[in-house]
C-alpha cells in the first residue's frame, strides 16, 4: 500500500523530565490519587522538595502535562527510590524508565555507590524494569502495602559508580525511544 505524499507520521511527544515544584502538585496528586489507594499528602511532597541536599523529586511533563513523578532520599552512600507513578494514560511508555534512569544519575551525583526500593510482590512489570537497572530482590516487607494486605520486594542495585554500571545505563538510555531519550 502507498502512502499519500505529504501525509506523515505523527511525532512521537517529547517527555522532559524536570525538578518537581509546588506548581507541579495539581498534576502529581491527580496520578497519586489514580495509582495509589493510600496516596501521599501534598503537604508530604512539599516537605520531601525543601530537603534539595539528600532528595530528588522529578516530574515528567508532555508539553504542560504531568505525565508522571519520581522520588529519591540519599543518605551517604545509600539511595533509596521512595516513589515512581506514571499516569494510566502514559503507562508502557517508557515513562518509569525514563524517570528511573534520571534518578539514579542523580543518585550517584549525591554519592551514592547503592540504591534500594520496595516494590509490590505482584507487580511484575515494575520488577522487570528494576531488573535492567540491575536491581536484585533482598528481601520482603511483611504486609508493608497494608492498604492492599500485599508485601514489598526489596531491591537493591549495588556499585552504580562503576564504568559497567555506566556502560548499562548508556545501553538503556540509548535503547529508549526518541522522544523519551534523555538529551
């Protein structure tokens, strides 16, 4: 089949990932009321964003939108992935990779050789996309999503300052879509 000339595919939006900030709250809250049945406070994310020194919050935007947020608390040499939420309507879209990705960078700016998370024992999409980040299980929280009567895998990616950590991290990068590729 031809295609007409002049008709053309349509590009792919670009997802920017920046500081979250207290004008971004409106678009968080509206995903954290969606993903979560025990969502965090507004009061909680501002609290989170006045602590720049040893956390990173991020949003990712499509033009004006907030199509998804991310957390990171870095203590020493420890990060610890606190929250990554994508809007249903943008979710498998390389979004939480995205975000992921931008928080480890910045994990391993604030010197962290380690970063941890807990992830819902049946959420197998998210457990995959912690395991190409190098994420392992280490152990379980007993009834740690309470909400849902539901345990937490512990993961854990160890030695994130190491050139094959990098060399990782440029492969994912690389293998992201245009439009969600960090610049």
């Amino acid at each position: 089949m031809r295609r007409s000339l002049g008709i053309s595919e349509p590009e792919a939006p670009r997802v920017d990932v920046t500081p979250m900030r207290r004008r971004h709250l409106r678009g968080v809250m509206a995903i954290e009321r969606q993903v979560y049945s025990r969502p965090w406070s507004p009061n909680l994310f501002l609290a989170e964003m006045t602590e720049p020194n040893n956390r990173r919050y991020l949003v990712a935007k499509i033009d004006r939108d907030i199509v998804g947020y991310a957390g990171l608390i870095c203590y020493g040499d420890e990060g610890h992935v606190t929250n990554i939420a994508v809007d249903p309507t943008h979710q498998r879209n390389k979004v939480a990779s995205r975000l992921l990705y931008e928080l480890i960078v910045d994990a391993i700016d604030m010197g962290a050789h380690a970063v941890s998370l807990e992830v819902r024992v049946s959420n197998w999409g998210a457990q995959r996309l912690y395991g190409r980040y190098g994420f392992h299980p280490v152990g379980i929280r007993r009834n740690y999503y309470q909400e849902l009567n539901e345990d937490a895998l512990i993961m854990w990616t160890d030695d994130v300052r190491t050139k094959e950590y990098a060399a990782r991290l440029t492969e994912i990068a690389a293998e992201l879509p245009e439009g969600v590729r960090p610049a």
